[in-house]
C-alpha cells in the first residue's frame, strides 16, 4: 500500500508543477497564428507564417528544441524541430551519441549494442513540402508539429516519451512561393498552383534527385542531419498524390530493389508499412494502395526516401491525394475490387483538403506508435544491418546480381547442348538440378568478388573534380580515409594525398553503389511484352558519371592512411603558380580550368588555346599570358588548378573571348535548363535567360552568339502541341510574367534559328532538343527506327529500351568540340536520340563528335537491344549557313551529375579570334 505521506507530497509537487511556468503555457493553434485551420479550404500557410509558427511553438513549449541546419539557395533559414518529452531533450546529446554509434557500429560488440539499444531513443525524420506543390506534404507538418506539441492523450504522451522525433520543411522557398502565388488570387475559385518558375530556385522537382549528389544547398543540409549528424532509424518523405481512384499509395514497394541491401532493410520497410496500412483501416479510412498498385520500387539511389536505403534506414514515401481547391476521388472500376495491392478501395466521392490532411497525420502518428513499440529493435537492427556491412566488408563477397545468375544458366545449357551433362547430374526432386560447380564458377570465382576498397589517387589528370566526387561521399557520411605518404597496393604505387574509400563500413551499401555498375533486371510485363519502366533512372553509378579514375582492390590493404572526419569537406590541393616570364599554361582536361578562365577574361587578360598536345597538356589547353598570374595564384589556392610556366605563346594558339551566351527556359521553369543555370553559375560563364516570345522576335543574331537548347526545348517534327503542356492565359498571370509565356513553334521559332544560325549565331542543343536538325532539315536520319508497312516507326520497347543509364561512346579527341576529353568517354543515356548519317552529310560538313562502337556500351544500367546502338552517332556538329549546329543526344549536363561530360558544352561556349 502507498505510504500516504508520499501520496500527499506526490500530490503536492503535481499541483507545484501544474502551477509551474511549463505546465501554464499555452500552445497557439494553426487557427491562432494562421488565421485558419490546416486543411480548411482555398488556405495555405507560406513559409514566414510557418517559420514563425516553427518559432512560436518552440518557444512556448518544453517539448520542442528548434534547430538551424543552414540556409537555402534563396537564403531562407532551414530548420528542424527536435519533438520529444522534456526529459529526452534534456539528453539530447546523449541520444544523438547512441544514434551515431550504432549506425556506424564501430568498434562495438553485440552485446555493447543491445544495451545502447535499450537505453537509447530511436530516431524518426517526418519531413514535408519537398515538392512545393504537393501542398498535402507542405501543410500536413504544420498539423503535426501542432499535434505532438499540444496533444495530452495516452498514445502521444508515450510516443513522446519513446521517441526522438525530428519534423523539417525541407524546400522554404518552394512553400513561400507556391502558397503565396495561389493566395493572390481573390476569387476563391480560380486560385491555381500555375506559378511562374521552378518551385526551387534551380532545379524544381527534380530538388528530389540530388541526394547523393547534393548539389543544391537544401539537400547539404538534409543529408547532414540524416548521415553525419542524426542517423535516423525511419525516414518519411511525404508527396503527392495518388494515383487515380486511390487516396495514398505507400509502403511496402514494388520490384526491383538494390541488391547491395541487408534483407534487414527490406522487412524492416514490410514492418513500418504493415503499421501504416492497419492504422488507416482501423480508422475507417479507406483508397491505401501498395505493391503493385504505384509505381514505386526500392531499386534507385537518389531522392530523399531512397538514398537512406543505402544507409541502413528505412525510407517511407507517401504520395497522398488532395488540394486546399476542393477535388475528387475519380471512378476507376479496376481499384473498386479488394486486392493485396488495396485491400480497402475507396469509393468515388468528393475530397476535401482536410481529409488529406487527417490521413498524413494518421500515417505520421503510426510511423511513431511503431517507433514507440519497437524502439529498442528499431536501434539494434541499424547495428546489425552496419555489423553485417563491416562483416562483408572485411571478407571475400560476392553480390549476387542478373548478370551472375545469367552467366550461371548460360553455362549449364551451353554444356547441356554439348552432351556435358551426365543424366544423373542434371535431374533432381523437382526436375532439372544444376551442378553445383557452376555456382561455384561464378560465385566462388575470386575476380568476381566485390571490391575490399577503392584508391582514387592524386596523380589523376582532373583531381580537383575526383576531390568533388569525395565531398559528395563525405556529405553522405562516408567513411574517407586520406595517404599522408606515397605507398603502394598490388605493386601500383600511389602518391601521398590520395583518398581511400573501404568497404568495411556501415554505409557500404552506399559506397558500392557510387563505384560500381548498376545491373538492372531484365523487366518486362510478361514476356514478350513492353518493359516495366523503372522509377527514375536503372544506371547511375557516380564515379563513372563524373570521370573519376579509381582502382579497385580486392584484397584487405593498408598504408600511411588518415581517417577524414565525418562530414568534413575537401579541398582541392593547393597549386603553387610561381611567376614565369613566358606565361602559363592550364589544362583543357581539368574542369576547373574553365572557372579560371572565365574569371581571366572578366578581368581583361587575354586567353589563348593550342591546337595540338605541349608540355604534357592536351589539345585546347589555355595559354595565359604573365599578367595572369595574380588570378592563377588565387585560383591554384581556391580551385587546384595547376598553371605550368612556359617560355612564350605557342605557335598556332588561337584567341578566345567570352561569348554572348542565351539559355533557354520556359514559363513554369524548365528542370534541364535549371540544372545548366547553375553549372553556368558555378563555373563563371556570363549569359542571359531567353523564352520563347524572345526567339519569335527575331534579330537573334545581334543580341547572342550561342544559343543553348537543353532537353525538352524544340518539339518533335509535327508536334503542334507545347512541349511543357498548356500554358495559362495572358490574362491568368501578373504582366511581369507574361513575356515568358508561349512555345517553341515551327511556323514561327524555327525561321528564327535558322537565320540566327545562318548569320554566323551556334546552337547547342541536348537530348531530344536535338529533334531541331529535323526541322532544319539537315541530312541526318533516327538511327533507332524500323520499316513497318512502308514507313519508318520507333523501335517498340520489346525491342530496344534504355531507360536512365550510363553508356561508353568513343570520342573524336582531335575536334575542339572535344578538346579536354579522353578517346572513350561514359555518357548518361536515357532513351536518348541517337543518329545515323545520310547520303550528302558528309559533303555538307557534317562530322560526329562521339559515337557508339561495335562492341556493347553499356556500364551501368539496363539496356535491351543493344546491337541497335552499334556505330550509330551520339552527337555531331553542322555548318548551317555562317553558324554552327551542336546535337548532342546523351544528356551531357544531367543533372549537374555528369561532370565527365561538361566539357563538351564548356568548349563550346567562347568565341575563337
């Protein structure tokens, strides 16, 4: 029986709290602060209501730490509210401490991390309004941060008490500018989400694949709260919306998914899942579609849900219908029947934007029960999927991937066809049994194992741009190992400054998937049939993307080797320029020689490129006079650029000077032409934004000397409809957006171009702006076609298909197009046009830039039918008139990833005295 005196001093300390500053205060309302509730109808929340809101709660609350974790690319502040009970926060240290460890699981037995595991906290990131327009996503945190901050119920007090909860908007500006552009309108039932430009200042949707790139500022800061800092157990990116007659699709995904995961991952996204779906069935609220319902799978590296799969946490994604425009649920018959990809179909009926809202808060707070309930088990199994990770790592591996389980089967039938195979051998309980010793030759063959570790040694001939590529391993909490010293592995020797990344670490899913070739399955609807387009891209691999030189080692090595702390970035090393009478010279081959370059001829000094290869540096390296060298020193320092001294001016070296350069770019924004905006930026070329209305003007030729068409600029021979879709009214947008209005168009854009290009102006086009040598009608003809019924028609997808991939081309290194380039080059290749000559191309001057070789091309990815690339052209260069045409079918600037090929726009881009 309780002691009295201490029932009446527990009663008396209750009332003394309750009396207290914490239990007093008073947590304001969305209705409070906003002005309406979240989810009422025709209302959104911008980003200052929001940050202020951010900011209110926590400081009325002794739930809530907020945290600054940097700033935008329109210089907003980014946050993370750290949600737990006020006894957690009071450990918050500590709980970070435990997370790190056991992700990482370093030095660390099992039964060290068992206790870790129980007396830690496990760590879930509920994130919102990534794609700014998905205003389900954007508003749906507000909700939540409110809920967990105010709620006294049973379920939130122990979710609190078990959980370390971290909520963040993760696009400011795309919430600031899509709330208040659907706001303005005072006719309620007109406002729209037409905005004018990219929802994120460069890159816009595509904000969702740079994370493992981590170019923008938004996705730095995002992945260093996920991988260096908090390494939380769950991740959920919320989106929008569904597909049609379906309120949510979610969890558990479709086929493929990464074959370098620990099978821990997998289940472990089954768990959560099966946690999400039972919650919204229990509460009545039916249309969750799964599996084969989405489109979604677990096979890409990249966007905030998938890059932590390759970091042993489990990644959610929801894409959740509804709009503050009040909707619908449409009819479609095909979902209305019970199934195991929706077992609880929703009716058609009207939907209100709250009833979105109630489902993501409903889907939030069952990620957090399951958290709450499996807490210790959710920290545990993250050491395990690390021990494991560090386990292979250390040991002969072998990955099983298709092309192994191909290379099995292909040898048994080959040997089966020969009358190799003993009848004994080949019959088993359930028919046909393969002998072992084909197993064996395949995954027990040691040239097959996986990699113990990478070198990427200094001496490589773009090391500033190999040191990028570190960075971006570093951002993803890599481990990164640096030689103070030369040593040597397998009789190679490597200089000192070197970087050494392992494959026993906790993230090794991660690093293989930056340096080794992706191999997508064969996938098909049946066979036979069409192929089942992945989500996104099938090949990616980094390393190849950006053109680093690496060696792989398969055996344990050691050496004079230094670990980089977590997350702590790399420079360049610094190039010492000592002053030389003669001049400079900066290597064509070396990305950051073109910042150099440009910052020279912004200052007034003179640049110069040889023709031909001169003191170990490749054609098209820029000579820079002596008084250059106040830049070269600043820029060694900055960039890493070597400037070798030479006695003078090579013979034949010709004069550049900058370029008046147009970019091309669409009302609403175009993500291709976004990403080139800030490689431009950030590799110094000056230049203009044009739209269409520009170009229909005319007198192009006056006002630019280049013009740059990226993927998804000119539309294909006899399309009349815009190639971005409808575009609003005049009268539907403000007069300062008008003029960005309209399409390119046939009848009258094209005349433009032309004459731009015959009065001595070059375009550049990429991918399928490519399709503007048709409308010129230059003797060059779709290598990807066949004759059917007397016409030429697309391959059909059964025959060829290559969707988001990297391929090798060969390289003409003696053009200026390609100075810089190595003889083979791997190009990003998705569904890309490709070309074959006709008669009178080469009479015209037409000449290929790079092409594919008889053998096949692909490195990483997925390619079916092949044989269809062999010789055929990837890109060439045209006389038109006094100017110059650049098709280029790879996309050479993808998503300012492909950094092996950037200098194949770079070159372009000055003018030649």
């Amino acid at each position: 029986m309780m002691n009295c005196k201490h029932l009446l001093y527990g009663m008396a300390l209750s009332a003394l709290i309750c009396a207290g500053p914490v239990m007093a205060q008073t947590i304001p309302s969305p209705k409070e602060h906003f002005g309406f509730n979240i989810g009422d109808d025709y209302s959104l929340a911008n980003y200052t209501q929001a940050e202020a809101y951010f900011k209110k709660l926590a400081a009325a609350s002794d739930r809530v730490l907020l945290r600054e974790i940097g700033s935008t690319e329109e210089n907003r502040k980014q946050y993370v509210m750290i949600v737990s009970s006020p006894a957690n926060l009071k450990k918050i240290d500590r709980y970070k401490e435990i997370s790190q460890k056991l992700a990482r699981a370093e030095n660390l037995t099992d039964e060290e991390a068992a206790k870790l595991s129980l007396e830690g906290k496990p760590v879930v990131w509920i994130d919102g309004g990534l794609h700014a327009t998905e205003t389900v996503a954007t508003q749906q945190l507000l909700e939540t941060y409110y809920q967990l901050v105010s709620r006294k119920d049973p379920e939130t007090m122990r979710i609190l008490d078990d959980v370390i909860i971290l909520l963040s908007q993760v696009n400011p500006d795309g919430q600031e500018l899509v709330s208040n552009w659907y706001m303005q309108g005072k006719d309620l039932s007109k406002r729209n989400m037409n905005i004018p430009r990219l929802y994120q200042k460069y890159i816009g949707h595509d904000n969702n694949r740079d994370f493992y790139m981590m170019n923008m500022k938004e996705t730095t800061n995002i992945s260093k709260q996920q991988y260096v800092e908090w390494m939380p157990q769950i991740i959920y990116n919320h989106h929008q919306t569904s597909p049609e007659g379906a309120v949510v699709a979610g969890p558990p995904y479709r086929d493929p998914f990464n074959f370098a995961y620990d099978p821990l991952l997998i289940t472990g996204i089954d768990g959560v899942a099966a946690s999400m779906i039972n919650r919204l069935n229990a509460e009545g609220k039916p249309g969750y579609t799964r599996l084969s319902g989405s489109v979604y799978s677990t096979w890409w590296n990249g966007g905030l849900r998938t890059t932590p799969y390759f970091h042993n946490m489990i990644g959610i994604l929801t894409e959740t219908t509804g709009n503050p425009t009040p909707s619908k649920i449409a009819l479609v018959p095909e979902r209305l029947i019970p199934n195991n990809a929706t077992p609880y179909p929703i009716t058609p009926q009207e939907w209100k934007f709250r009833k979105s809202i109630d489902y993501s808060v409903s889907m939030n707070y069952a990620i957090l029960d399951y958290a709450s309930r499996s807490s210790d088990k959710l920290l545990y199994n993250i050491y395990v999927m690390g021990r494991n990770a560090i386990q292979k790592g250390n040991q002969d591996n072998w990955t099983l991937q298709p092309k192994y389980i191909a290379s099995i089967n292909a040898a048994y039938e080959k040997d089966k066809k020969a009358g190799l195979i003993a009848k004994s051998e080949s019959v088993g309980r359930g028919g046909p049994e393969i002998p072992m010793k084909y197993y064996d030759d395949v995954l027990k063959n040691p040239a097959l194992r996986d990699a113990r570790g990478y070198i990427i040694p200094a001496d490589q001939s773009d090391f500033p741009t190999a040191v990028k590529y570190i960075n971006s391993l570093l951002k993803s909490g890599v481990l990164v190992e640096r030689a103070t010293a030369a040593f040597s592995v397998n009789g190679k020797k490597y200089p000192a400054g070197s970087y050494i990344v392992k494959t026993n670490q906790a993230f090794r899913p991660h690093v293989l998937d930056m340096f080794e070739p992706q191999d997508h399955p064969n996938d098909f609807q049946y066979p036979g049939g069409p192929p089942v387009r992945p989500y996104d891209a099938a090949g990616w691999t980094l390393a190849f993307q950006m053109g680093v030189q690496f060696d792989r080692i398969l055996e344990g090595f050691e050496g004079p080797f230094e670990r980089v702390a977590y997350g702590e970035l790399q420079n360049a090393p610094v190039a010492k320029v000592t002053p030389s009478a003669g001049g400079y010279l900066l290597s064509a081959a070396v990305n950051n020689s073109f910042i150099v370059v440009n910052d020279l001829l912004k200052a007034g000094i003179e640049v110069s490129r040889i023709n031909s290869a001169q003191d170990k540096m490749p054609a098209g390296s820029f000579y820079v006079p002596a008084k250059g060298l106040a830049i070269l020193q600043k820029s060694g320092v900055e960039f890493g650029t070597a400037a070798t001294g030479v006695k003078g001016k090579p013979n034949g070296a010709v004069k550049i000077t900058p370029a008046k350069i147009a970019l091309f770019d669409q009302y609403g924004g175009s993500m291709p032409s976004g990403w080139v905006r800030w490689i431009m930026e950030q590799y110094h070329f000056a230049f203009q934004l044009v739209y269409p209305k520009d170009i229909d003007q005319g007198k192009l030729r006056s006002k630019y000397d280049m013009i740059l068409f990226i993927s998804g600029g000119i539309p294909p021979v006899g399309r009349t409809e815009p190639v971005w879709g409808r575009m609003p009214k005049e009268d539907e947008v403000p007069a300062e957006f008008r003029g960005w209005l309209g399409s390119i168009t046939p009848d009258k854009s094209i005349p433009q171009l032309k004459a731009f290009l015959e009065e001595g102006g070059n375009i550049v086009t990429i991918g399928s702006s490519t399709n503007l040598a048709y409308h010129l009608g230059l003797p060059v003809k779709n290598a990807l076609v066949e004759t059917k019924d007397g016409k030429e028609v697309n391959l059909p997808g059964d025959k060829f298909y290559i969707p988001g991939s990297i391929l090798q081309v060969n390289v003409d290194t003696s053009l200026p197009s390609n100075w810089g380039m190595p003889a083979k080059a791997d190009v990003v290749y998705n569904n890309s046009p490709v070309f074959h000559f006709a008669d009178g191309a080469e009479a015209q001057g037409i000449k290929p830039l790079i092409w594919f070789g008889k053998e096949d091309s692909l490195r990483s990815g997925w390619a079916w039918g092949q044989s269809y690339l062999k010789d055929g052209v990837a890109a060439f260069v045209a006389p038109v008139g006094k100017g110059k045409l650049y098709a280029f079918g790879p996309e050479i600037t993808f998503r300012a990833q492909s950094h092996s090929t950037f200098k194949l726009l770079f070159n372009e881009l000055y003018l030649k005295k």
